[in-house]
C-alpha cells in the first residue's frame, strides 16, 4: 500500500497517519525545525516579542503546537492538478496582436520627453532584475504611480519595454527570449486590461508611511528579482509565477496602517469579520477578488479573461493562500516546513518535493516563502535605501503607539516612540528575523549567498555603528547632566 511522503501527499492511502509522521519528525529534537526558533530569542529581553510577532509564542516555543501549525491547513489528499496548469502552456493558444502587446497606459503620456526616458531607463528588463532596485525613485521618477508602472514592466515583459521604445524612437530593446515569462501570450491577456487593474489596486492602497503603493510595488519587485536570480525553478507551471507577481501587487491593499494585534486588540470590524484570524491578510485578499468580481468588468480590467476556468480557480487558490502567508505571526512555522523538507529530501531534490497540497491544490512553498521574505526585505537592500524603509515603518508604527496609548491598550513592540531604540529595533530584526531567513533561502537560490547576505552583514555592522554612537552620545548627556 503506498505511502505518503507527508508533504506532498502522493501516493497517499493514509492521511492522518502521514499527518502523525510529519509530527513525529517535527518533534525529533534532530530536526532542523528546532534550529528556526531559538532559545536565545525566546529569553531576550529586547527582542524576545519578536517570537511573538513572527512565531506566535511568547517565552519558550511549544514544538509540538509548532508542529500542528506546520500542519494547519495543509489537506494530506491525493490531487492532480496537472489538467488546470498545463493549460496554460498549451502550444496552440491564440497569440495578442502586436497591436494590442504595445499598449501604453495614460499615465506614460502625461510624462515629459525627460521623465519617459528616465522611467524607460528604470524599467528596463536588466535594471527590474536588479537586487539595489530603488522603487522610492521610481515612484518620484513617474509621478508616484510605482505600482502600475512597475507591475506592467514586470508582467507584461518584453512588450511593455518594447511599446515604451517605440514611443522614444528608440530602438527595440535586446531582451532574452530564455529570461521572459511571456504572460502576455501565456494567458491571453491585454496589457490595458492588466493596467487597468493594476491602477484600480494601486488606488486602493492607503497613503501610510510604510504600507502603501511604493511598498507593494517594492515588493514585486523584489520577488521578481528574486525568482531571476533562481527562485523560479521551484515552480512547475507559468500560472503560478504569475499569481505571484500579482499576489505581490495586492498583498497589502487597503492596509490601515496598523497591526493585527492592534486590530483585534480594538475588536475593529476587520477583526470581527475575520474572527481574529489573520485579520488584514484575509482582508487584503478578499479587496483584490472584490475587484476583480465587482469592478473589473465594467473597468476593462479582468486580466484572467483569457484563461479557462480550471485556470482561474487555480489562480484564485495560489494567490490567496500566497497572502495569507505574509502573516508575520506564521513565519518560524513556515520557515520550519520549508527546513523541514531541506532535511529530508536536500535542495537538489526534484521540485515536485517542494510542493505542498492545500484544498487540493498542489501549492509551490518556495514560492510562498518568496513572496513572505520579499515582504521583509528591506533590512536586506543596501545603503540608502534600507533607512529610509526603516524609518518609514518605524513612524508607521509610532502612529499605532500613539492610538494604543490614547485607547490605554497595551503598546505594540517598537510602536512606542519614547522607548524604542531606532537601532535596536532593527538589530533584533536582522539577527533574529531576517538574515536567517536568507540563509535558509540561499540553500535553494545560490545567489543569495554572494549578492544579497554581504549586504545584510553590512546593514549589521551599520546599526551596531549607530548604537554605539547612540551609547556614547547618551553618555556625554548624562555626565553633562551629573556635572
């Protein structure tokens, strides 16, 4: 009788005894899983909240509860969703006219001649692969519509670099064939109608500090940089690449501004709709379908018209579940799932062990572990652009404090803006969050290991640098205060 591998569920025949094993392995104090969350952050007195934030624990993880998180929602069933992904490589579809590939939105004509060159530079093929990409640049660069400009360069690759060409006079550009998604032919899809989209979600992004357009069009960007430098062989099928790039461009539609802790803490309406359970990622993704169900019809701007069916309840289940994954409280779990199937079938297993079933649907995990460590980055991005996305969610959070204080709720970690030390805030967060994260990354994409961990090692040294200014100039204020 065949057995299940407990991650995949192929060949199953028994699911909770498959279940059970997994815990088993989970539980072994062997397993990597016990290396995600560690001791020393658990007992730190500075950055032990971030176990809870990240973790979901408070003082020392329960790996047994760890372990049942690995499994909440994970459906141990035999599935074959092969029917729904292969469709869209089908070699017979219907090809876009050239015509109808080189649309440009309006928003490229309201530039200047200068500004469309500048845009055209920053939207280039080879500069979106880029690891030091600056979305703050380009979202002064074109008029601060980052997220459209930016997620039609990246989905709707090479004809948007082509059509913005054109419209220069310039010649077309040289773009890889092997390096190009080509979702445009893929899927049948109308650049307008992806535009037309892409400016209904980007409207529907609040003006926060932090989460807001530039945010969400950062971290497209870097999930496409991330599955260039080699992420994307851990996917099977174009479809689910393309969900999520557009998973990136709504991960954080409509977000207040404030934290699911804050939420549930206030009992807000999202929080009572969502029964405290993953309030803002459940909401954001329920905004994006919103509009793709209510709005986009009548918009032009149902990109998914093309595809068949099978393919767009796909669509729908890679893309929602790809959003809830950005629920920081998941992250040791997820991170341990991902170790997990490290330990037992090594990076260069085939990819299909580093598939997941969820509702019956065979899910990538590195892709979903992409778009979550994309979503916290910036610590990894180098000088300047990592303070300034520091400082930006730092006062994001100030704000929250500040409401939690007026409420007299219990403030949220580095909410507080009279006890929480810029540098340490971001030293925990690196040390503890961050760069093994990375690590654990640079295991499947070897990249990582020469392009994105110095740069992590050098925003280190940077915070250790300003603490001990901080120390030293706190120290010249008391001993003038005691003299």
């Amino acid at each position: 009788m065949a057995q299940s591998d407990g991650v995949t569920g192929k060949g199953l025949s028994s699911p909770w005894l498959a279940g059970a094993n997994l815990i088993d392995k989970l539980l072994d104090t062997n397993h990597p899983c016990h290396k995600v969350l560690t001791e020393e952050l658990t007992d730190d007195p500075e950055h032990g909240h971030l176990a809870e934030q990240f973790g979901g624990v408070r003082k020392k993880v329960n790996f047994k509860k760890a372990a049942k998180s690995v499994l909440n929602g994970l459906k141990f069933i035999k599935t074959d969703c092969a029917a729904a992904q292969g469709l869209a490589s089908l070699k017979a579809r219907i090809r876009q006219p050239e015509e109808v590939k080189g649309y440009l939105p309006p928003e490229w004509h309201n530039l200047s001649i200068s500004r469309k060159s500048y845009v055209y530079r920053l939207l280039s093929y080879d500069v979106l692969k880029a690891w030091d990409y600056d979305s703050l640049e380009l979202s002064v660069a074109c008029g601060e519509n980052p997220l459209l400009f930016l997620g039609w360069a990246i989905i709707c690759a090479p004809h948007a670099q082509r059509a913005m060409a054109a419209s220069l006079g310039l010649e077309k550009p040289d773009i890889k064939d092997e390096d190009v998604y080509e979702f445009v032919d893929e899927f049948r899809m109308t650049p307008e109608s992806c535009c037309n989209f892409l400016r209904l979600a980007e409207n529907d992004y609040n003006p926060n500090p932090y989460h807001n357009n530039i945010h969400a069009a950062d971290v497209t960007q870097t999930v496409f940089s991330l599955l260039q430098m080699g992420a994307d062989k851990y996917s099977t099928a174009p479809l689910e690449i393309f969900t999520l790039l557009f998973a990136a461009v709504c991960h954080d539609q409509g977000h207040p501004g404030t934290n699911n802790a804050f939420e549930c803490n206030t009992r807000s309406d999202l929080s009572i709709i969502y029964n405290d359970s993953s309030v803002l990622e459940n909401m954001h993704s329920a905004r994006a379908f919103r509009l793709l169900t209510h709005q986009a019809d009548e918009s032009n701007a149902n990109f998914l018209a093309g595809m068949q069916a099978t393919q767009r309840d796909a669509f729908r289940v890679i893309f929602t579940k790809a959003i809830m994954w950005t629920d920081m409280s998941l992250h040791f779990a997820k991170l341990a799932q991902l170790k997990a199937i490290l330990s037992s079938a090594g990076p260069d297993a085939p990819v299909e062990k580093f598939y997941i079933n969820i509702e019956g649907r065979s899910i990538p995990l590195v892709l979903l572990i992409v778009l979550h460590i994309a979503d916290i980055s910036n610590p990894a991005k180098p000088s300047p652009i990592f303070v300034e996305w520091c400082d930006r969610l730092l006062n994001e959070g100030f704000a929250q404090g500040d409401k939690e204080k007026k409420r007299a709720l219990p403030v949220s970690p580095m909410c507080d803006r009279e006890a929480t030390n810029r540098s340490d805030s971001q030293l925990g967060f690196i040390k503890y969050i961050v760069r093994p994260s990375f690590v654990l990354l640079s295991d499947l994409v070897p990249r990582v290991v020469n392009e994105i961990l110095p740069i992590i090692q050098d925003n280190l040294n940077y915070w250790n640098e300003q603490k001990m200014a901080d120390e030293e100039a706190a120290a010249e204020v008391e001993e003038k205060v005691d003299s």
